[in-house]
C-alpha cells in the first residue's frame, strides 16, 4: 500500500540519497549542497501552487513525487510532476501508485486542465510509467533543466 505524505523537514536526508550519480543519470547529474538545501526549502514552501509529496510504502520512505504549476510553452498554465524512487525500492510499482493518487490530488484541486511530465528520452522506466499512467506522449524537445538542456518527451493527461 502506498500513500503520500507532505514533504517534512526531517525529510532533508532523502535528497541526499536522490543525489547520486545512479539517481541523477537522467537528469545533469548530483547537485551541489547548497543546491540541495535550496531544493529542501522550496519543497517545505506551502505558499505556493503544488507540493512536493513523500511515497511511502508500509511506513517507510521510498521516493518523493510532486506536482507545481508550468507556464512554458503552453497556451495555458499546467501541472507538471516529476518522482524519485530509491533505488532499493525501484521495481516495486511504488511510482505508479504515488502517480495514481497524485492524479487525483491534481484533479481534485480542479485548477487545470493538464498534467506533464518530462522524462528524459532515454529514461525507459519513467516514459513507460507515463504510458502505463494514460499520459499522451506530444512530442519530443529540448527541455531546461537546471540551467541545461535536456532532450525530453512531453507527456500530457487531461485532467
């Protein structure tokens, strides 16, 4: 059984396990610390659209999920989510799950009409879950990442 908590100050340490060069293959690699403690405090913020969610299966803390508002390169304001599952826990469909119920967090909110989610090409696990989830793959583009491109599927579910 997964479910989804908010993000806790306690919760610092999972970035530090997020940050290595398994975890961050997909994206521009490891982050540096102070990278890290701004991306903390940002997750703590409950000021602004959206959270930052833990996953967790049977207590324990497995992987993050999140949703905020994106407003680049669209018609309208979207949900976009992203999601991190520790390594010793990947395989397990705890992303599916936490992306399930993220769906109907988002679609109970009734804010927009849209979710993305922007995995890397070459990310196989993350673009399958976007399938498996009813995402529409919309194309494929160059995509900003801490200050990087990356090349990128945009993913699209209507809310």
């Amino acid at each position: 059984m997964v479910t989804l908590r908010p993000w806790h100050d306690d919760d610092r340490p999972l970035l530090d396990r997020f940050n290595s060069p398994e975890m961050t293959a997909h994206l521009v690699g490891p982050e540096t610390e102070e990278e890290l403690e701004k991306r903390h405090r940002r997750y703590l913020r409950t000021d602004l659209p959206g959270r930052m969610l833990v996953i967790c299966a049977d207590g324990v803390a497995v992987g993050s999920i999140g949703y905020w508002e994106n407003d680049e390169d669209a018609d309208a304001v979207v949900w976009e989510t992203g999601w991190s599952v520790l390594p010793e826990f990947q395989g397990r469909g705890y992303a599916g799950s936490a992306l399930e119920a993220l769906i109907e967090i988002v679609r109970a909110d009734g804010r927009h009409a849209e979710i993305h989610a922007y995995p890397a090409v070459d990310n196989a696990p993350s673009n399958a879950l976007c399938r498996r989830a009813g995402f529409s793959l919309r194309r494929t583009r160059p995509f900003a990442f801490r200050g990087t491109e990356i090349l990128s599927n945009d993913w699209a579910l209507a809310l």
